[in-house]
C-alpha cells in the first residue's frame, strides 16, 4: 500500500500496516483496544504511540525509516482515518 504524507510516496511494508504477530483470527490486537478504549481513548492511546515511535526512531535502528513510518500510522488511526483501509474502497 502507497501513501502520499506531504507529497512524499511511500511505501508501508506489511509490518507497519497490518503486522501478523498482531492478530488472533480474525480479529487484530488495534481493533479490539479500540473496542475497549472507545474513541476518545483510542484517538489517546494512538496519539501516545505516534510519539513512542517518533521518540525511538534514532535511537533504536540505523535506519528508522519503519519507526516512523509507524509513526504515521498511529497518527492517521487518531485522526480516525485507518491506513489498513484502501483508498477508493
């Protein structure tokens, strides 16, 4: 899946948007702590997320590409808008 963040392709790998360590069947780990968390709570969790992964990005790996491209991630899920759906769809 391609992204365009301030006229900039990107390309989010499997393991920023949809990583299989996150889900039991059918149902993955996002969705169910947004059930919990309802949405004001989940928009906090996400936005928390978001500057975990921006706080990490130089510290953990040579290349933080995928920590802040997840990043993104976690700011689009606050903002309500879900990467994991396709755009047009």
């Amino acid at each position: 899946m391609t992204f365009s963040f301030y006229g900039i392709e990107e390309h989010m790998d499997r393991m920023v948007d949809s990583p299989p360590h996150y889900s039991a069947g059918d149902i993955e780990c996002i969705d169910a702590i947004r059930a919990a968390l309802g949405p004001q709570g989940f928009a906090a969790f996400c936005r928390g997320n978001a500057l975990k992964y921006l706080w990490r990005a130089e510290l953990k790996n040579a290349s933080p590409t995928q920590d802040l491209l997840k990043a993104v991630w976690y700011t689009r899920m606050a903002s309500g808008d879900d990467p994991r759906k396709k755009e047009g769809a």
